[in-house]
C-alpha cells in the first residue's frame, strides 16, 4: 500500500505537467467582428506658395503645416471621414501622411488607378486629391466596413481680392462726373453730372454672373440732384437738389421734395436709427426725411464743411446698435467723426469727433472724390490721391480712428490723365469700382466672403 501511494504521488507531477501543454487545444480562438476607424489626425504637411524673385521672375518657396490644427471629423453613421476646417491654400494634397490614425481591424485603401484595394499605410504618403475608399476588415474575416475620406484643401488664398473687369469704354458712363454708386436688390445705380443734368445707369448683377453690359440703361433725371448727396434710409432714396431741398424717390429714378423746412449741407447714411444730415454746424437726424432734431456733438467746430461722405456699420459686438461714421474736410483738413446709435430706441448717444494724432500712423488720408463704403464689417475709403492718381482703399475695423490700406485691394486701373471714380458694395460681399473717364467697371470680393454661399 505505501508503494503505490508512493508512486502515484510520483505520477502527480507528469499529469500536471502533460495537461498543461496540452491546454491550449481544449479552447477555440474568439475572432472579433470588430471593424471601425476610430482616430484620425493628418502630420506634417508641405506647402508651395508663388512669390516673385528679384527680377520679378515668379518662383515658389515651400512652409510646412501642421496638420493638427485642422482636426479630422469621423461620421460612422454615414461612413464619412473628413476636415471641416480645409487646410491652406497650396497644401500638397498628394502627398498626405498621419502622425495618428486608430482602427480596430485591418485597413485597406482602393486604388484611383486599378479600383483594387491595398494595403493602406498611415506613415506612407498618400494621393488626397480626390476623395479615398478606406475599408477595415474585421479579425472574423467576414464583417467590413467602409468609409469615404476626403481631405479638404483650400483652393483659393482665404484673403485674396479677385477683380473681374465688367466693362471697358463703357460709353454710358464715360463723361459723367460727381460720381455716387449704390447697390441694392440686384441692381447697381450709378449717379453723376453730365453736363447741366443728373444722369444715371442701372446695371443689374447677381451672385455669379458676368452682367451682360446690353443690359444697362442710362436716364437723365428731371430733376437735377447733387449725386454726392443720396443716401438711402426706410426702403427709399434721399437727395439734395441744386438748392439744397430734400428730395425722396421709391425707385431712385422719380424724385420729389418731402416738404421738409430744412436745406442741409449734406445728408448723412440712413440706418434702421433714420437718416442724418449737416445744416448749420450741427449733426441732425430724422425718422421720416422731413422733420428734424439736433444732435449733440463734442466738437461744433470740427463739423466737416466740404467733400462730406458717410457710411452706416452695425456694430460687431452688439446687434442692438448701429455706427455711424462720417469723413469731409474742414479748412482743407480732413476730419472723422462717429456716432454709435441703439436700434431699440434706448440710449441716445452724441457724435463724436475724432482728432487726427501725431502719433498715429494710420490717420484718414486727405482725399479727392471720396467713396466711403462697408466691406466686410469695416469701413472702406477711397478715392484719388493729391496727384490725380486713383488711391488704394483704406479700412477702418475700430469705426474711424485708424485707416489701414491693403485690406481691400484696388483693382488693376491702367493710368489716364484724369479718372472720374466711386465705389460702392452689395448685398453679395462684391466691391465695385467704377472709373467713368475710361468707362470700365470692376467687380470683386475676397474669396473668403464667397466660400460660403458656395458651400
């Protein structure tokens, strides 16, 4: 009895030790149906800008991006992988890699050349230029799932100006003077002097299209009115006649006085506030364009006297306010000045004068045939500069008290010995820029402004 018990306890460890090599065949391996892309985050990508060397000779330079700071969105309910934010203009979509890309599952890429899937490799440089098939095959062999990635690049520099001339020699414009540009509705009114009469072309646009300059009329007005004066405000037109009596129109063709006591000056950009006007030395304001009540303002004598222009802004941080900003001379200087205004009919706020400084470095420029316009929340001057040569567009983003060129770029304006200019914006985020010496007429916007209408 004890020489068995003695040699099964020897038994014991070989049992153990045969079991347990021999475990794994007593199991069957799980595979999984799991199949799914779950983060995606493009690297280090290059750029290529176009510059121009020292000769003038165009050549391009290379950057880096850094892709990411323009975050992958993976839709798994719709199979879709892509960038909301496109990256750069200039980014070589064809050679795109990824410092992260997560899947359960192994990962295939169809082919743009043969339809046929690979392998697909996030380290490796891959062809984004078109949107990619990417299809994860799940460990059971069976289950797959496929997504659509497209890697978004900009296909135009977001703050670039692109003019498209409209006309050239234009014959309705040309010998028109006193130039006054308004846009509205889908069409573009150009008031001026022709002779002893007011005259005006209309010219319908719309969001994309090359106008068909066979539509455009020219009329003389029958009544004479200073062009530089109409403003628009509660859906009509305002004006100054020759004597200086506000006129109003419906339809900016056919004018009649509103009875109105009063002969401003000049008459001021209406908003959703009313309109306003200069008479006597004070800023005046006016709900219906006949009767009116002084404003206050800091500085009676700063009140511009001559070459009065103005422009209506809603405020950027306050929906419930509108700003007003007024450029003319005084003595031969030019002088700015601003008023805020609440649309709810709250607080009622003075016009402010805004003193040129010596210190300043971006004071408004001192320019003949001013055009004040808004673009793209800011305002926007210009005009001709003391040489009689057209003046690049000067931005205003703090309502006034800076003037920064460069932000709006003019068009290319073959030089004349003389241009009659204005310019205006419309409803669309297009700037137009009419010389009516030489009859051409631009048009143009920053690509930014168009993306989204485009979308």
């Amino acid at each position: 009895m004890k020489l068995f018990t003695r040699a099964l306890l020897l038994l014991l460890p070989i049992i153990a030790t045969h079991t347990a090599c021999t475990s794994d065949t007593d199991y069957d391996t799980v595979t999984s149906g799991d199949c799914i892309i779950t983060a995606t985050t493009v690297g280090t990508l290059n750029r290529y800008l176009l510059t121009k060397s020292s000769t003038g000779e165009d050549s391009t330079y290379r950057v880096t991006v850094t892709g990411s700071l323009y975050p992958m969105t993976i839709d798994q309910l719709n199979g879709l992988i892509f960038n909301r934010d496109s990256l750069p203009y200039g980014t070589d979509g064809s050679k795109i890699v990824f410092s992260t890309f997560n899947a359960v599952g192994a990962v295939r890429i169809r082919s743009l050349i043969t339809a046929e899937d690979t392998i697909f490799s996030a380290a490796d440089s891959t062809d984004f230029t078109l949107p990619r098939l990417l299809t994860v095959h799940a460990s059971d062999g069976l289950s797959t799932r496929t997504y659509e990635m497209r890697v978004n690049i900009h296909r135009e520099e977001g703050d670039s100006m692109r003019w498209n001339s409209i006309a050239t020699g234009c014959t309705l414009l040309q010998g028109m003077t006193e130039l006054r540009a308004l846009a509205a509705d889908g069409e573009l009114k150009v008031y001026g002097r022709y002779g002893d009469d007011t005259q005006v072309v209309s010219i319908p646009y719309g969001r994309t299209t090359v106008e068909d300059v066979s539509l455009w009329e020219s009329r003389t007005l029958k009544t004479v009115l200073l062009p530089t004066s109409i403003q628009t405000a509660f859906g009509h037109y305002f004006a100054l006649d020759e004597e200086h009596h506000i006129l109003t129109s419906a339809d900016g063709l056919t004018w009649h006085e509103t009875g109105s006591e009063l002969k401003p000056l000049a008459l001021i950009a209406g908003g959703e506030t009313g309109l306003g006007a200069i008479a006597d030395g004070h800023f005046l304001h006016s709900t219906d364009g006949v009767n009116w009540t002084v404003q206050e303002d800091d500085e009676p004598d700063q009140v511009p006297t001559d070459s009065i222009m103005s422009v209506c802004i809603p405020a950027q941080t306050d929906n419930g306010q509108e700003i007003f900003v007024a450029v003319g001379r005084r003595d031969g200087h030019c002088v700015v000045w601003r008023r805020t205004a609440d649309t709810d009919g709250g607080d009622s706020y003075p016009w402010v004068h805004i003193p040129a400084a010596e210190t300043n470095a971006y004071n408004c420029p001192t320019l003949d045939q001013q055009a004040l316009l808004r673009y793209d929340g800011a305002a926007c001057l210009t005009g001709l500069d003391t040489d009689g040569t057209p003046a690049p567009f000067y931005s205003s983003r703090d309502n006034g008290r800076t003037w920064i060129d460069g932000e709006l770029r003019l068009p290319f304006i073959p030089l004349s010995a003389q241009h009659e200019i204005t310019a205006t914006a419309d409803e669309f985020n297009f700037a137009w820029y009419i010389d009516s010496t030489t009859g051409r007429v631009w048009r143009g916007r920053h690509n930014r402004l168009g993306w989204a209408e485009n979308q």
